[in-house]
C-alpha cells in the first residue's frame, strides 16, 4: 500500500502514525511516498499562497494512482470536496490547542513589551492583537524547527505554533504554555489528520477502520463553519468543536479584523449527527452579528 505525504519531519511524522495504525490493523505492509508540494517549494506567506497548496500534488498522485493513499494535515485542505476522491479516515485527534515557544520559559503574559513573537498564520496574529500585548508579532514560514530555532538562537523571543505539530514530533515538552482557546482559538480542524483516498478504491473500506467519530464530528462542524464564512468574509476565521460524551458537540467561532481590533465570537450546542448543520447555523450567526462587516463582503 503506497501512502503519499509531504516531505517535512512534521508530515513523515504523521505519515509514520497512519502507516503503523494500517499495519496494525491488517497487517498489510505500507510504503511511505514523499511527494513535494508548491508550498514546499515557495518561501512567499501561505496567505499569499491560498488554500491548497500544500495538498495539490499528493491529490494529483492519488487521482494519477500513483498512491494509494495520502496524508494531510486537515486544516490545509481546501473545504470544497476533491472530485473522484474521499476522506476515508479521520483517526483521533492530537491536542488542538495552540502553544508558545518562549526563550527562558517565559508565559505570553510574561514577555517583556516589545518582544518578538513570531508566527505565518494572520488568525494567530489577529488573536495576538487583541489581547492588547505591548509585543510584536513577525511573520514566519519554516517547519517547526526552524520555527523554533529562531527562539533559541535568539532571533525572536517566541514563537505560536499548533501543539498537536510539537506533540507527534515528541517535542511537546518544549511548550512554555499551553494557549487556552478563551484567548487563542485554534484554526478548523488544527490537529486532525485526513486520510483520503479514491472514492472507488477497495481500500477506502480499510481505512475506515482508522476513523474516530468524535474527531470527524468535530471537524466537519468546524470545516463547515468556515466555508460557510468563506462565502461572506475574508476575515480571519478560528473555530473549535468539542464532542461530550452524551452526543452533543459545542462548537466556538471568531472572526477577527487582522489588526485584532473587531472581533465577533458565538458558540452553539448541536448534536455528533448534526455537525455540519451547527457549524453552518453558527457561521450564519457569526454574519449576522457583524462578521460579514469585519473586512468587507465577498458575496
């Protein structure tokens, strides 16, 4: 079984995690593909980038046969569905939360005014903002080494990266703080995994075995949410959906202007079966309330 990936330690990482369920699961042996993508090869924001391209190429592979299979990072995938092919699995989810990196185990309330904090995504810059810290955030691209050297050699004072990245490549500990989401709202679907496949491919009924219900509920709430404000908002966007134990799922949404200064948040309580209704029932709230007006409509 040949599965697709990024070249980055972070995708092997993840690649190595589906791999070894795979092998568990059915004993079958399973060939990891490096695959590189446009977002490999370009140094320019992901912002500037858009949505996709990190995904592009592995879907090209699977549509190609090439693979069999591929591994994403599921915030990176665009939230219209790719024709031909489906994901398969969604295994359970690492930590979404988001995590600073600060030089002598310093808290983000710790930071001196004027430190530099470093991070590539404009949700987390927005946040960042809003909390009215005397600090200055740099934009950054780099896998999460690099990130995170440019703490200890000195360049900048922290960075704010996705704890799920640190966790799976056993670094977690390097955290000094774990970012509550009152204050840092993680991006849809950060820290899950998509594992996709051809929609007429036998193995699709393997993979499935992989699949975490809660996980998929919640990211399908949360990936429904943000197409829903893709269509009325340029804005920033953050979301994160919690599944309880008794088959409900609370779902908390933001949008932020990039200066951090408007901000709209809203939750809404829904069902596992109807995820994808209560994210896009609180993405209509969200405009309702003045989202559609952060940046201006795209309608």
């Amino acid at each position: 079984m040949k599965l697709g990936t990024r070249g980055s330690a972070l995708a092997l990482a993840q690649a190595r995690l589906v791999a070894h369920a795979i092998q568990t699961q059915t004993g079958e042996p399973v060939e990891l593909v490096p695959i590189a993508t446009s977002g490999d090869r370009s140094s320019a924001p992901v912002v500037q980038l858009g949505v996709g391209v990190f995904v592009s190429a592995l879907r090209d592979a699977l549509l190609a046969k090439e693979i069999d299979l591929a591994v994403h990072s599921y915030k990176d995938l665009p939230t219209a569905p790719a024709d031909g092919l489906v994901i398969a699995a969604v295994p359970p989810r690492e930590d979404p939360r988001d995590a600073l990196v600060a030089r002598d185990g310093l808290t983000l309330a710790q930071l001196p005014p004027g430190a530099r904090v470093g991070t590539g995504a404009v949700r987390r810059i927005a946040q960042l903002a809003a909390l009215g810290l005397p600090i200055e955030t740099v934009p950054i691209r780099g896998n999460v080494d690099t990130r995170l050297r440019k703490v200890s050699g000195g360049e900048l004072d922290a960075v704010v990266l996705a704890r799920a990245g640190l966790a799976r490549l056993g670094r977690a500990h390097e955290a000094t703080e774990i970012l509550d989401p009152a204050l840092m709202l993680p991006a849809p679907a950060q820290g899950a995994l998509a594992v996709e496949c051809r929609d007429d491919d036998p193995v699709s009924a393997i993979l499935s075995t992989l699949d975490d219900p809660a996980a998929r509920a919640a990211v399908t709430a949360e990936r429904a949410l943000l197409a829903t404000l893709e269509a009325g908002c340029s804005a920033p966007v953050a979301g994160l959906a919690e599944a309880s134990g008794d088959g409900e799922i609370h779902l908390r949404g933001a949008v932020l202007s990039p200066d951090g200064r408007v901000v709209v948040r809203l939750s809404r309580t829904g069902t596992l079966a109807d995820a994808e209704a209560t994210g896009r029932i609180l993405a209509e709230e969200l405009l309702r309330a003045g989202a559609d007006t952060v940046l201006g409509v795209q309608r």
